[in-house]
C-alpha cells in the first residue's frame, strides 16, 4: 500500500478519482457528505467512478452484494481519528475512565506499514 502525502488541495483526491476511473474500485472515504462531495467533483472531471463508499457504510455492510476486491482510500487520516475517537476514547471517557491524555506527532505511515510517495 502506498500513502500520498501532500498538503490540502494538491491532488490527493484527483489522483485517486483518475485511478478509479472506469474500473471496480470504490473510493472509502470518513462519511456521506464526502462521498457526494467527491462523485461530484469525478462527474466535473468527466471521470467514471463507482459512488463512494462512507466509512460508516464499509463498517455497517462491508462487501456485501458486490464483486469489488480493490479499495482507494480518501482521507485516512480522519478515518483513523474517527475510529480511534467511536471505539476507543467516547467509551472510555464515557464511563469516566480517561485521566488524562497525551499525544506526540505520530506519522501514520510507520503507524499502517505503509510507504509514502509524494
């Protein structure tokens, strides 16, 4: 798997809507409103793509009903947070279990085992 790090508004997206342009691969991305956002900017490209799946849709249905066996990942950064935060710290701050909390800069690459390519 490779990681595409570049700053905000710099391709990211686009390079993935290329990829999946007329081939089986769904775009999974943090939610719904994405997944509008980015089916919208594929059909300004002129680029055929399967509509995007929302992470919550990936979670709730996985590949069910369908013969997709490849994924592009949109924003993995909010979709890691966004599982970090649902299945481990609203549980346990819920029940009034989290003291206190640290965080150092983490690179999500060494976190995943994934290489960049920029």
């Amino acid at each position: 798997m490779k990681l595409i790090k570049l700053a905000k508004r710099k391709g990211k997206t686009t390079r993935l809507i290329n990829r999946a342009h007329n081939r089986s691969i769904y775009i999974v991305c943090p939610n719904v409103q994405r997944a509008y956002d980015i089916f919208e900017m594929s059909q300004k490209m002129n680029k055929n793509i399967l509509f995007p799946i929302a992470l919550d849709e990936l979670i709730n249905y996985g590949n069910k009903g369908n013969n997709v066996k490849e994924y592009l990942i949109d924003d993995i950064d909010d979709i890691a947070t966004t599982l970090i935060y649902r299945y481990l710290l609203a549980p346990l701050y819920e029940r009034g279990e989290v003291l206190e909390a640290t965080a150092t800069k983490t690179d999500l690459a060494d976190l995943i085992g994934a290489t960049y390519e920029e």
